[in-house]
C-alpha cells in the first residue's frame, strides 16, 4: 500500500481549510485517511499551521510521500529537517543530543522570522489606519470649512434683503405715524 501525506479539503465555499492526513494513494481526497496530522489554515496572514510534528516524522520514516504543497509544509514546519537529522543519527553522522540542538536552533530561527512578519504586518495595518484616519479628518475639515462658507455666503445674500425689508417696513411705520400725528393734533385744536 503507497501512503501519501496530503491535504483534505473543508471549509466552506471561498473560505479552504484543510487536513493534514497520512492517507492511502489510492483514497479519494476527502475520504478515507489513516491518520490526521494536522491542519492547514490559508485565510489568515500568515496561515496557521498546526502539525503533529512526532507524528509526521514517523509518517515520513515509514516511507509516506507528501505531495508538493504537503512538502511545502512540512518543511515549513520543520517536519522533513527533523527527518533528515534522523538519517544521520542512522548513519552514525550525529547523536541525538546535537540533532535537537540543531532542529531547536532551526525553530527558533523560524519562529523569529514568522513573529518579525506579524509585527511588520501589524504596523503597516495600524499604519495604514492612521493615514486614513487622517485622511477622514481633513476630508471632514474641508466639509465643515465648505459648510461654513456656504452658510456666510447665503447670509450675506440675505442681509441685504432682510436690509431691504426693514427699510420698508421702518418706512411704512414712519407713514402710519404720521397721520396719527396729525389727527391728533385736530383734536387737541378743537
């Protein structure tokens, strides 16, 4: 039986999360598998892998293929690196001790690297929110400096209107006070 370490498909439509299994060749891609070694999320950034790393190795000691994008994991993972420094400890290269120094040192390396992507993709999210917050107040400034224009202007065009009209209502005050000015004088005349 040829055994291949590849991914299985779930999730939903437009949103992939995969398996990552030890399953038969011959087996559908989503069916039947012998075991589950991890899992494959490719919507974050970057995506979260969570590998059985013990569990792959052994997988790949027991002549397991992956295929590319499976490879592409487990190397990333530092499944296939933990295989080859097991090759060596066979062959007498190494001892145990100085493969997990070297597979501990490798992993720490990796992991400074991923940690120092998340804190560059945290900055470049929280500086681009900056700008557009900056970018939202000017665009807000020029609104309200806008507004403000637009109402000095339709008040100027008003106050000569309302100029205009208190004129006439102070002339038409000024002709109704006069004939009761002069009636009034008839009366006290009589």
């Amino acid at each position: 039986m040829s055994v291949k370490i590849r991914l299985q498909r779930h999730g939903k439509k437009g949103k992939p999360f995969y398996w990552v299994v030890a399953a038969d060749a011959r087996s559908k891609r989503d069916g039947k598998y012998l075991e589950k070694i991890g899992t494959y999320n490719p919507n974050t950034n970057p995506a979260t892998i969570d590998l059985d790393l013990d569990s792959a190795v052994k997988w790949l000691h027991n002549g397991a293929q992956p295929t590319e994008t499976a490879k592409a994991i487990l190397s990333y993972k530092g499944a296939l690196l933990k295989h080859h420094l097991d090759g060596g400890i066979r062959k007498g290269a190494l001892t145990q001790e100085q493969a997990d120094a070297k597979l501990a040192e490798w992993l720490e390396a990796k992991s400074g690297k991923v940690d120092s992507k998340k804190e560059g993709l945290t900055k470049a999210q929280a500086d681009a929110k900056s700008k557009a917050f900056k970018a939202e107040q000017a665009v807000n400034a020029k609104r309200l400096a806008t507004a403000a224009q637009a109402e000095a202007d339709a008040i100027a065009a008003a106050t000569p209107a309302v100029e205009e009209e208190v004129a006439e209502v102070e002339a038409a005050a000024e002709v109704e006070e006069t004939p009761a000015t002069e009636e009034n004088n008839e009366t006290t005349e009589a």
